[in-house]
C-alpha cells in the first residue's frame, strides 16, 4: 500500500474516532494536538487502526508510537 | 507500625494481590466495577485481563508491577500502592497512553469497541497527568491490616524514591510535586493522604448521571504534596 493511501486511510480512522472531520494529519502530530485525544480515544484509535489496515501491533510498537509519523511508519512497515 | 511488616518493591509474585488492590481501588469502597462495565465484561473476565496486563511488565503507568510498593508480612503482600514519575519511562510516554496500550494489546478487540459509545461520558473524569510530577495510583490494604500506619509507610518510602530518582530536578531546585486522586466521597483516603501532608488542590466534576455507572462517584479530587 503506498504512503499516500495509508495517510487517506488513517486520516478517515482519525475522523471518526475523533469526532472531527477537520482533521488533518502531521508526521509531528500528537494526542497533544488532537481534541478529545485522551486514553480511551486513543485505545480505540489504534484497534480501529489494527481493523482498517489488518494489522496487529506489538506491545513494543505501541509504547514507541509518539507522533502521528510513527504510527504511519509503523503501519508502512507491517504492510511490507 | 508492627516491625514484622517490611515495604518493599513488588515483584511477579505479588500479581494477584496487586490484581486485588487494582479492583478493590476502582471501586473504590462500592460494588462498582466500571472498568469491566466499560468494556461490558465480568468481573472475572476483567480481573484475568488486568493479571496479563501486568505480566507484560510494561515500566511508567499504574497498570505496571514495578509501580507498585508493597507491605509484606510474613512473605505475603498485604497492603499495596502504586506510584512513578510521569513520563519518564523507557519510551518518554504518558501513562495514560501506556495503560490505553496495555489495555487495548490484551483486551479483545470486540470488548474495546465496546467502549467506544461511552467515551464521551467518562471523558470528564479522565484526568491529564502532569509531567515529571510522582503519581500514586491504585491504593489498598487487607481489612485486618488496616489502621496500622502501613500505608503512610508505603507513601514515605515512595517519597524517598522519587527523591532519589530525579536528582535532576533537585540539582536545578526545581520543585518536587507528589499527586493523588482520590474519588471525593472516600472520606478515610482523603484523611490519609491529609496526614501525609496532601492538600486538596483541584476537583474534577462530571454532572452527566451516567458517570456513575463507570466510576463509583461523580466527583474527582486531586491532592497535592510538594516535596
């Protein structure tokens, strides 16, 4: 899957699980930057995420994935 | 404080304990288990969850062994409370985050969606921890173990450790700050921490009826201890 696709992708997940169709996704992105990005959201985000791309995260992946980029490597790299 | 109780760090060993205390604190005095009612589970099903949350041993969040001091009597934990310095782990992540990872990696995945049409009521009460502040979480002790002192123990030694472990911010003088929260209507915890020194320093209030099916109050204080 290219970049591009997964971008199209996660930004639709965002969408959703954030309630807001203004989002815009940024490799520097964080929960900081996201309203309503809080420990539940982001559970969900990431099951959504698991979902749409058919993927299953390890613990270690998770607890690295700080910015919106690494979740977006991260994915890249699964699909590989 | 009876000389046979020692504090100490809890290891693997503790896990059910520690298990008990987790469950015992989000009732927190109730018969009220929101966390297995968020995510429409029993609660064996959500006690078996929370045991293979701390067996992946993740560092930082109040769902790690590590967190945990425990007051040990005779090889066996008896009073338990968590407590870490707030995104200083290995990863520089927010606790909050590490427990949504724990939970969401170790839970079905049908279960976590499940939570999704109640976010937005457990939001009010799902409180931002300050970074490089302790956090003490998750506090308990058996009935028979209870107005001993133990857990003002368990909160010093914490204290100590927190000191030792940030000297950083001691060389700096920057400004230690120990911080609990603590479900207002539990009137013996907030009398503890008030003996340890805690004062009550903000209060997070939800108005939403619904609250109370997950939390077993409507209202959120947190204490603060400067040291």
């Amino acid at each position: 899957m290219e970049r591009t696709e997964i971008i199209e992708k996660l930004t639709a997940v965002f969408h959703e699980v954030f309630n807001d169709n203004n989002i815009v996704l940024s490799d520097e992105m964080t929960a900081k930057d996201v309203e309503n990005w809080d420990s539940l959201t982001h559970m969900l985000m990431i099951t959504k995420v698991e979902e749409t791309f058919g993927i299953k995260f390890k613990l270690k992946e998770l607890n690295k994935l700080k910015m919106v980029g690494d979740l977006i490597n991260t994915i890249e790299t699964k699909l590989q | 404080m009876s000389e046979e109780i020692k504090i100490r760090r809890a290891t693997l060993e503790d896990v059910d304990f520690l298990v008990d205390t987790i469950v015992a604190a989000e009732k927190s005095g109730t018969d009220n288990f929101g966390l297995a009612k968020l995510f429409e589970l029993s609660e064996g099903e959500m006690r078996t969850y929370i045991k293979a949350m701390l067996e992946e041993e993740v560092d930082g969040c109040e769902f790690s062994v590590s967190s945990f001091l425990v007051a040990d009597h005779q090889g066996k934990a008896v009073s338990a409370f968590a407590g870490w310095v707030e995104g200083q782990n290995e990863d520089g992540m927010s606790s909050a985050l590490l427990k949504s990872n724990l939970i969401g990696y170790c839970l079905p995945m049908e279960n976590v969606m499940k939570s999704q049409s109640k976010s937005d009521i457990v939001r009010p009460l799902q409180i931002e921890r300050e970074e490089g502040t302790y956090q003490l979480e998750y506090s308990y002790t058996l009935p028979e173990y209870r107005g001993k002192g133990i857990m003002k123990d368990i909160i010093n030694m914490h204290i100590v450790d927190y000191q030792q472990n940030t000297p950083h911010r001691h060389q700096e003088g920057g400004i230690r700050k120990i911080q609990v929260h603590v479900f207002a209507n539990n009137e013996a915890a907030i009398g503890t921490y008030k003996r340890c020194g805690f004062e009550i320093t903000k209060e997070y209030n939800s108005n939403n009826p619904l609250v109370e099916q997950y939390f077993p109050y409507h209202t959120i204080l947190l204490m603060e201890r400067i040291v």
